[in-house]
C-alpha cells in the first residue's frame, strides 16, 4: 500500500513500524559493537596504585611496600610498559584483606536495596550500576536484578536484551511461578565481582503474571513477596543485592520494594520530578499498608533520597531542593550528583564513571561526579554495615 505524503509527512502502516523496529534493532547492535571494539565484550578498567590506594586507605609508598612484601597482588605493568597498574580482581583481593571491618560478617546476609521512583529518567538505573561497581570495588559480592523490561542496567553491562536475553534468563519464570528460586537466572559479568539477572521486553508480561495467579492461587499466594522469596539463597551467597526497577509502581516494583532492606530513590531537583516522587510514595503507601496488615509488618533500615543530575546554574535547583529538604527531612543524602554534560560522556552511555579509564575523566564535572559517588557508595556502605550490625545482634539474642 502507498503512504499518503501529507504535508511533508508521511502517514505510517503498523507493519512499517516492525520493520523500522527491525533496522533499529541492527542499528544499536552495529553501536553496541563498535563502542565495545575490538572485543565485543566490556571490560573492566584498571587501577592506579593512587587509586588503590585511596580505596583502602594507604599512600603509593605503601601500597608499593605490601605489594613488595609479596602478601597481596604486585599489579602488573600497563600495555606500554610504563606504569604500574592493578586488574579489577586483584583490587578487590586488597579491599578484602584491608577492609575487612566493612565486609559482611559470617553469620550476616545480604543486604538488599531497590532502587526506586516511578518516574522516568532520574539516574535509576546509572544509580544501580554505579552502586554495584563501588560496592564491589570496595571488596563486596554484588548480585545486580534488572527488573525493568526496558533492560537498561542489562545493556549497561554490555548485554543486548532482545538478542541475548531469553525470557527464562529473568525474573519471569519466578513470576510465574516457575522456579522458586532465582540462581537459574543468575550469569557473571565482565565485571569481577559482580552477577547479573539480566531482564528483556518480555518481562512486562509479569506485569499480566502475577495478579493472575493472585486471582487463581488465592490468598495463601503473595504476589508482592515472590522476588522476596526468590532471593532467599542469594541472600546467603551475596553480600548486597541491588534491584533496578522500571519507572512504575507496578507489581515487579512492589516485589522490589518488599524484597528490599533498603530502597534509594534517586531524584533531581526540579519540580515535575519532586512531584511526582510524593505521589510515588503515596501510592506506596496506599497499596502496601493492606498487604502488610495482612502479614507480618515491613521494616526497611533505611531510605535514600539521592539528590541527581543536579544542574546547580539552573535557579529553580535550589528552591526545589528545600522542598525536597522539608519534605524527606533526613533522608536526603548530604551530597549530590552533578548533572555531567551529555557530550562528555556520550560514548560513556553504555557504562557509568567508574567504567572510565584513569585519567579520561577529562571534565571537571565528571570527575565530580566521581567523587560524589564514591561518597554515595560509602554512605551506602556505612548503611549495610549498620544493618549487619543489627542482624547479628538479632542472631545473637535468638541463641541466648
Ligand atoms: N549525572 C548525570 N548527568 C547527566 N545525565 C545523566 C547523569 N546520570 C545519568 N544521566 C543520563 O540520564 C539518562 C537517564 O538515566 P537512567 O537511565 O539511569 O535513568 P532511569 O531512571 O533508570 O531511567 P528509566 O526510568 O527509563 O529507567 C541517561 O541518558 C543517563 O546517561
Ligand atoms: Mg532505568
């Protein structure tokens, strides 16, 4: 059938929309290949002994002594032979032995955080990954769930999810009850340290899923505990669990939320997204509040307001970010993200700042930008450390 040109626009045919999606989909592939070149696959970046060293709080003097002494890895030298640089693993083999007060203790579980806002664009999903790199950085086994069918956090790690995602590689087959536990869907990344749950578009059908089966299994089932559930066993083999949720209360975000130890809601200072992130946690409320009374009551150890994409030029920042300040009080974190300028970090879309190699970090902003998340990921930190802390004084009365 001939397209009618109106008015310099050209009427368009449903089919016309598959196949369009089709030479995109080769499109992004063709992108995807090119800013992985020549590997195909991402690779994680190396480390200075500065950088080493800022993590696990020595000066270059001494980490050049351990690293002689022999106990810990010795790094190797870079492609052209002209500094000393250190592999992912081997940092994290440091940030084991030296940081030891901060890493889960024996009888503790994973810590679980969803990071959460109904709406769209806040740096969820960057908030996500830049989390799992810094935490995992820093020593900790990280699992990272993508829950959002958009598979945002999936593509970040370097996987295409509607060419190499299956729909039983995601949560889905939990959803439908399945599979009971999540390690079936569970895939390393190139990233040491660090699992992946990737998701793909056909997770939306979780969303048809799970009042289904509320509808046919009755009140013995929960759809808002099955991720809960599904994570039991990681919560043993992880130290921190951190789920991506897609910008919608909906009922795979419900699942996260109550899966959750804690959630952080990235937010930037501006007014559409301020208002729309209190009728997110009305909305919370309101369809949480009767599935608890039900159960048992949910407790999370902390919530997070991180302040993103700050854009401090703008004038209305700082009116919105006392609004922000009286409405959630202390949950504002105490620092922000900056907004990074877009062409800065174009090529960096498919990864976050840590992916960046030392010294690339050319912007003032990005670097930063570097600096406010390392104080995130401490904070967060600090956070589990708390929680764990709790836990086993919880174990520890349950024995006497
Ligand atoms: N500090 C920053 N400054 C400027 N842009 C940023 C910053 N952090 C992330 N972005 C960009 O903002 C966009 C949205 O980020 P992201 O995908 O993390 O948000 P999201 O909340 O997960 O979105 P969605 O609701 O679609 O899941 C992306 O293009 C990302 O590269
Ligand atoms: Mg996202």
């Amino acid at each position: 059938m001939t397209n009618i040109v109106v008015e310099g626009r050209e009427q368009v045919e449903l089919a016309d929309i598959g196949s369009q999606a089709e030479r995109a989909k080769k499109i992004l592939a063709r992108v995807r290949k090119a800013m992985l070149a020549p590997n195909a696959t991402k690779e994680a970046p190396r480390f200075s002994p500065a950088q080493l060293g800022s993590l696990v709080n020595l000066d270059t003097r001494q980490v050049d002594y351990r690293a002689k002494k022999g106990e810990l890895p010795g790094g190797g030298l870079n492609a052209a032979g002209t500094r000393r640089e250190f592999q992912l693993p081997e940092v994290r083999q440091w940030a084991r032995e030296l940081r030891k007060l901060r890493l889960r203790p024996e009888n503790a579980e994973a810590i679980t955080i969803a990071v959460a806002n109904f709406k769209g664009g806040v740096t969820k999903t960057t908030t996500a990954v830049t989390l799992a790199q810094g935490l995992s950085i820093r020593g900790h086994k990280v699992l990272v769930i993508d829950c959002d069918p958009q598979g945002s956090l999936t593509t970040l790690f370097g996987i295409l999810p509607d060419a190499e995602v299956e729909a039983q590689h995601t949560i889905l087959p939990l959803c439908l009850g399945e599979e009971e536990s999540i390690e079936y869907a569970i895939r390393p990344t190139y990233w040491d340290g660090i699992d992946l749950v990737p998701a793909t578009s056909v997770l939306f059908s979780a969303e048809f899923a799970l009042p289904g089966r509320q509808r046919d299994e009755g009140p013995s089932f929960q759809f808002w505990n099955v991720l809960h559930y599904g994570i039991e066993q990681a919560r043993q083999d992880y130290d921190v669990i951190i789920i991506d949720t897609p910008p919608a209360l909906s009922y795979v975000t419900i699942n996260a939320m109550m899966a959750s130890d804690g959630v952080i809601t990235p937010l930037p200072p501006n007014a559409l997204d301020f208002a729309s992130s209190v009728q997110f946690w009305d909305l919370f409320y309101d369809l949480t509040k009767e599935l608890v009374s039900r159960g048992k009551t949910k407790k999370f150890e902390f919530i997070d307001v991180l302040l993103a994409k700050v854009d401090a030029s703008d004038i209305a920042t700082s009116v919105v970010r006392e609004w922000i300040s009286a409405a959630y009080g202390a949950k504002v974190l105490p620092f922000e993200i900056p907004k990074t300028s877009t062409a800065a970090s174009a090529s960096a879309e498919f990864g976050s700042v840590y992916d960046m190699k030392p010294g690339s970090a050319g912007s003032k902003t990005i670097k930063r930008a570097l600096d406010a998340y390392d104080q995130f990921v401490e904070t967060v930190e600090s956070q589990m450390v708390g929680a764990w802390l709790r836990q086993v004084v919880a174990v520890e009365e349950a024995q006497a």
